[in-house]
C-alpha cells in the first residue's frame, strides 16, 4: 500500500498516519519529523533547515527529496509506505514518481484531509507535545489531565516553534501558493481521494477505511 496522506497544516495527517502505520503495517515517513531530527541533531542539513522551518517556509526541494530517495530505499519500505508532508510542491511530485517508477513502483492513492483554514489556525496554535515520549496533546480538544504535563512522564509540554500563531498563519500561506495546486494535480491523474477532515479521529479513520477498502 503506497500512499500519500495530503492535506494543510494541522488536518490531521499525523494523526491518521499512524493509524495506517498499525492498520496496514506500513511505515510512516513525515519529511516534517526528518526535518525537525536533523535541527536536533544540528547536522548540516538541519542547520539549513532550521531558519527556513521557523518561519514556516519551505525547506528546497533537492534536500527534501534526497532524504525521502534514501528513505524509500530502506527494506522496511518494501511492502508499502505512508507519505506525510511530502510532496509539497509540484516538482517535488515530478520528482517523486520518476523515482518511484525508476524503482518500478507507484503511488496508489492520494488520501486528502480537508479543514477550513480557521479550524487549522485553532487546531494548530492548541498543540502540544510531551519532549519526553512524543505524546500528541490538544489544550481544548484532548487536554492533559492536568493542564501543561504529559500525563504518562509527568514533564511540561512544549508547543513546536512553528505552532505559534504568527508562524501558523504563514505556514498556511505557504500552503496556499505551493502545496494547494498538487490537489489539482492528483485530480487530474484521478489519483485524488477527498476525505472530510472534521469530526472525531476515529470518524476520518473510518472514512479513510472505506476509501481504502473501496
Ligand atoms: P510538517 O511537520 O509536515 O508540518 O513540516 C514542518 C516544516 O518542515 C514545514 O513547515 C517545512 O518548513 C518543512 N518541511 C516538511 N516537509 C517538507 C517538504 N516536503 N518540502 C519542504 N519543506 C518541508
């Protein structure tokens, strides 16, 4: 099962990733997480990067498609992926079907999360995260039992830099300009798959269910 889980910002593509990673037992790559690794790990790519992510910017095609190349290579992508954050702009798809089908393979479908930017704004500014385990936390849709603490590690939780509302706003922008047109473009190729990204995470699971079974 390849597939690319496409939406804006705050949709809900990692979340509903990793139900396709224990649904269908395939991995999850998000250029976003390989992103944020390399600024930890301060490397050179991440610290190019790093500047670019802060703002909410787009990191250069070439970067993002040689980390992707080599991640696809890797044998626990054999039986399928799931593909969250990338493409983002149109020749990153050109990119990513020509090495796709250089290793005799192909994209099955598009799965498109669609949010109104409002909701994007609001979902994204009330996201935190546990530093310790990863744990996804939501000051108002799935808040901590006590507010600012992971409630598994017991340590504050931290918003990502880029979840300020400032930097949100731009990030959709983005968006709008570089990534929105790939809807266009998987219509066109009838690979597009529109799911409603509102309601509860297991309502969009079970959509992308059927969609999937379909
Ligand atoms: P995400 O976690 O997917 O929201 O990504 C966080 C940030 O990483 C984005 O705002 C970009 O700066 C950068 N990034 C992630 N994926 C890509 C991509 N496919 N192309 C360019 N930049 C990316």
């Amino acid at each position: 099962m390849n597939l690319i889980l496409f939406g804006p910002p705050g949709a809900g593509k990692g979340t509903q990733a990793q139900f396709l990673v224990k649904q269908y037992a395939v991995p999850q790559i998000s250029t976003g997480d390989m992103l944020r690794a390399a600024v930890k790990a301060e490397t050179s790519l991440g610290l190019q990067a790093k500047a670019i992510m802060q703002r909410g910017g787009l990191v250069s095609d070439e970067i993002v498609l040689g980390m992707v190349e080599e991640r696809l290579a890797q044998p626990d992508c054999s039986g399928g992926f799931v593909l969250d954050g990338f493409p983002r702009t149109i020749p990153q798809a050109d990119m990513l079907h020509a090495v796709l089908s250089r290793m005799g393979r192909s994209i099955e479908h598009v799965l498109s999360l669609e949010v109104e930017p409002e909701e994007l704004v609001h979902r994204l500014s009330g996201r935190r995260s546990c530093p310790a385990c990863g744990r996804g936390y939501h000051v108002e849709y799935e808040p901590p039992q006590q507010a600012g603490m992971c409630d598994q590690c017991h340590v504050a939780l931290v918003q990502r830099d880029d979840d300020r509302e400032e930097t949100v706003r731009n990030r959709l922008s983005v968006y709008e300009e570089q990534t929105h047109p790939l809807k266009a473009y998987y219509l066109a190729k009838g690979m597009l798959r529109q799911i409603p990204g509102i309601g509860s995470i297991a309502e969009i699971q079970q959509r992308i269910s059927s969609v999937l079974a379909g």
